[in-house]
C-alpha cells in the first residue's frame, strides 16, 4: 500500500509525483491509501489520475482506498471520479 501524505496541493504535487512514482513502478497491484489526506485541492485529483496513467502503462490497475470526503468531491466535480474508483 502507498500512503498519500497529509498535504497534496498546487505546491506539493511536483514533489508527492516523483515520490510516488517508484514505488507505483515496484507495485504488482499499486493501491493508493488516501487516509491521511487532510488538505487537499484538485492538484491532488491531478496527482491521483497521473499515478492511474502510470499503473495503465504497465498493464495494471490502481485503487484509491480511504479517500477523504473533499477528495471524493473534487472528482465528482470535474466527472472522474468513475476513472479513480472513488
């Protein structure tokens, strides 16, 4: 399981990808925990659909566990929440 940290916005999204990113590459089946995910703006949708293009480019299928309300939200609201699981 990858943990999102507490904070994903404008200003931590660069720095939160290139953390993520090896470890959605060692991942046989990546599951994103969003738990500790308390401040959040649609960066963190950003975040989310690009570490979803990557576990697609290797052939497999990411999941978004414990996603906080707000989160849900922002990806209701620009129509992906469907791609994200949520």
């Amino acid at each position: 399981m990858i943990a999102l940290p507490e904070r994903v916005t404008l200003s931590e999204a660069r720095a939160t990808l290139e953390r993520l990113e090896p470890l959605l590459a060692a991942a046989d089946e990546p599951v994103i925990d969003a738990s500790a995910l308390h401040e959040l703006d649609s960066a963190a949708v950003a975040v989310l659909l690009d570490c979803q293009r990557q576990a697609h480019a290797r052939g497999r299928t990411l999941r978004v566990t414990g996603a906080p309300p707000k989160l849900s939200q922002l990806a209701e609201l620009y129509g992906v929440a469907p791609l994200l699981g949520l």
